[in-house]
C-alpha cells in the first residue's frame, strides 16, 4: 500500500510541475510600461537579492535614485555594486533596515525623512520565510514583523514624504508583496504575534501575507484626497533563495521544482507594473496579478477584521497620536 502511494507520488510529482511551470509561463505577463524615472526616489526594501534585486536593477535603468535596504552590510554593499556597474547609474544607496526592529525601521525613516527630498516609489518587498518562530525583540513572532508589522511601520512613518512628493497627475506609489500563499491564511488579530501557531513551521507566512492586503484597502481610505496610491502584488511562485533557511529542505524545494518556478525577471513583471504603468497608478487598494486588478481571498476583505487589524498593528508598533496626525492630517 505505501509502496503504491510513494510510486503514485514519484510518478505524479514531475506531471505536477510541468503543469505548475505551464501555466506560470502563459499567464506570465510583462510589464509594458517604458516611463523613465529621471528625477524621481525609489526605496525597494530588501533590494539585494531576489526579486527585490530585480526591481532596483530596472528602476535604476530607467533613471531613478534608488534605495536598497536589507539588515546585512556585506549584502547591501555587493547588492550595490552589481547594480551600479550594471546599470551605470551612480545615484544608488543602500541603507541598514532590519524590519524585524521596531529601533531599526524607526532609525531608517528618520534618515529618509531628514536626507531624502522626495520619495516616489516605496517598494515593500522584503520578506523571510524563515522556519523561525521566535519572539522578537518587540514581542511580535518574527515572521509577522518583518513582513508584515514593519513594513506597516515603515510605511506610516514614510507618508509625509510619499504626500509630500505624490502629484494629482503623478501620484507616489507604494507596493506590497502579497503572496498566492495569502489564501491560506487568516486574520487572526488575537494570534498574531503568536509563536507555535500552527503545527506548519511557517504557518505565519501565510497569515503575514494576507494581512498585507486589507492594509492596503484600509490605509487608502485614510489617505483619500492625498495623491498616494497603494496596491498589492502576488507575483507567482518564483526561483529565488527564500527557501534557503529550510536547509536541505529548502534547497531540495528550490532543486526539484526550478522548473516550474519563474525566474526573478518574469516574478518582478506585476510589481513593475504597478509602479509604472498609467492606469495602474489611478487605482487604490488592489490586488494585482500578472499585471490585471484580480480577487485575493474574500477573507481579505471582511470589513470587522480589518479595522481591527489597523487597531492592533498600531498598537504593537507602537505609533503614538502625534505621528498619526503627521501621516494623516
Ligand atoms: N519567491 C516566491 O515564490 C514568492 C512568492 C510570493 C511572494 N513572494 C514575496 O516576494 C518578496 C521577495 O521575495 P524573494 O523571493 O525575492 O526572496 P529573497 O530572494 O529571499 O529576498 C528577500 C529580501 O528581503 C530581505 N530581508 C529579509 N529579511 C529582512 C529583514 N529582517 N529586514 C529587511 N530586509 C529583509 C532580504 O535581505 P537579505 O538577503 O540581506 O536577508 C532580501 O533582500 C517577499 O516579500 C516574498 O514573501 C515570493
Ligand atoms: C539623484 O536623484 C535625485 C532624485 O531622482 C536627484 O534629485 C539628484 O539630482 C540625483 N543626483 C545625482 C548626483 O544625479
Ligand atoms: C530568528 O528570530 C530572532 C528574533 O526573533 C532573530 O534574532 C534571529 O536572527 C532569527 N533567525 C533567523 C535564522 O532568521
Ligand atoms: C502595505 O500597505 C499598507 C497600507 O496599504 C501599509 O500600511 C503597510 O505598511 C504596507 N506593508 C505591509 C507589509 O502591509
Ligand atoms: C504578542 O503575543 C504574545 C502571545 O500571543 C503575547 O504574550 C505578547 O505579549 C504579545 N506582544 C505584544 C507586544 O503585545
């Protein structure tokens, strides 16, 4: 019986993938868009590697000051380098940003906020997957914080900036990096920080991503009349090192389903999309997929949860009145 189960599987895993790979490759749009970004900011988060590293190469083709930030220096400063010798735009920085710190999210905006004189694109890319189900520092489960309550973090403490620069004919743009995971999860706000979720290791990966979403929705209530726009992405399941702190897992997960995967290039098209194209740029609080508005989980877009996500986020990052009345006012 177990024997006819594990041939079952052996046989029906390549037939999987090269139906998973099928259908990635002809639903795979490309980003059309030729705008130039001479003169205009971008912070990709976690531009160093992956798709992120993918997004800051092609904003710093088109033209564009481009920040990358991730925690590690000797990855930032390398990450830098590649793009500027690629591309031969000099105007490229890399920033310390570790979003798993409340400190360290904080410290990064005050710099953008007192040295940068316009932020047109934000980014929100950076994400771990890693098996890791700590507490940090703040008291949040690490997954949740950097992909989630950091960029939130971040996000708020940057609107005075990304207002400041938005245009009603050009509006600042802010990205975040959903995930088709996203459909597993919940939004569970009295867990959220919870370690030993769920009996998945990464469980809270999923919860992560779908949180990202009703954020969006919410935050552009908040700023109605403000010329930001921000909108979701699921870009596809893509060969990247996300797997990697799974170990041999990981490595086996990134080996055996390569094929199937889209490259980096082919994973950044939607989040491209969404920073430059036209009509993209005239819609709020979407969800994009291959380069067309689409539907995340309806559990997204309950209307209870969400106000009371926006509650408990604010109150586990810790943002008091005064900032909120800077973002928002
Ligand atoms: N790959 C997929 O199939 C897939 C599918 C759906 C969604 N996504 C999402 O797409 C985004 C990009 O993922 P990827 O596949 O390109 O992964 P990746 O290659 O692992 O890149 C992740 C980036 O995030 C940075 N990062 C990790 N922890 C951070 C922290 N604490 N603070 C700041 N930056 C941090 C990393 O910097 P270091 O390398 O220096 O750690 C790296 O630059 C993520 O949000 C991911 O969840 C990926
Ligand atoms: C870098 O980019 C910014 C914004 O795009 C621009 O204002 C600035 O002049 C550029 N600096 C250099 C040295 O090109
Ligand atoms: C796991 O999370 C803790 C903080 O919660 C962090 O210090 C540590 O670096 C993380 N480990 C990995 C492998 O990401
Ligand atoms: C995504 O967008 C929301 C608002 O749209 C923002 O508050 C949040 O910080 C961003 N990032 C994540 C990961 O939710
Ligand atoms: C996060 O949740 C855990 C358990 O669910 C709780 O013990 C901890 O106090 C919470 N942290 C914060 C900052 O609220």
């Amino acid at each position: 019986m177990i024997s006819l189960l594990v041939a079952a599987v052996i046989f029906a895993s390549p037939l999987i993938i090269i139906i998973i790979r099928l259908y990635q490759k002809s639903t795979n749009a490309v980003c059309s868009s030729k705008k130039r970004l001479n003169g205009r900011t971008a912070i990709v988060t976690g531009g160093t590697a992956g798709m992120g590293l993918e997004i800051a190469k092609e904003f710093a083709h088109r033209g564009a000051r481009v920040i990358i930030a991730c925690p590690f220096k000797q990855e930032g400063s390398n990450a830098l380098k590649t793009i500027i010798e690629e591309k031969g735009n000099k105007n490229i920085s890399f920033k310390l940003l570790d979003l798993s710190s409340l400190k360290s999210v904080r410290e990064f905006a005050g710099d953008i906020l007192t040295t940068e004189e316009r932020l047109d694109l934000l980014i929100n890319n950076a994400g771990t997957g890693a098996p890791n189900d700590s507490q940090t520092k703040d008291g949040m489960n690490f997954i949740m914080q950097v992909n989630y309550y950091g960029h939130f973090l971040l996000t708020i403490l940057l609107l005075p900036l990304l207002k400041k620069t938005g245009q009603p004919s050009e509006p600042s743009r802010i990205v975040n990096t959903s995930s088709i995971l996203h459909w597993l999860g919940r939004i569970d706000v009295e867990n959220m920080n919870k370690s030993g979720y769920y009996w998945i290791p990464s469980y809270q990966y999923c919860n992560s991503k779908i949180c990202v979403i009703p954020f969006s929705r919410e935050l552009t209530r908040r700023l109605e009349g403000a010329h930001v726009v921000v909108n979701n992405v699921d870009p596809g399941a893509v060969g990247t090192a996300i797997f990697a702190p799974f170990g041999l897992w990981g490595s086996l997960l990134t080996n055996l389903f390569y094929f199937a995967y889209k490259t980096p290039w082919e994973g950044v098209q939607t989040a491209l999309h969404v920073a430059l194209d036209e009509k993209a740029g005239e819609v709020s609080g979407y969800f994009f997929k291959n380069c067309k508005i689409s539907r995340a989980s309806p559990l997204a877009y309950w209307k209870k949860p969400t106000a009371k996500l926006w509650e408990e986020s604010v109150r586990l990052v810790q943002l008091i009145d005064k900032e909120l009345e800077i973002s928002f006012k």
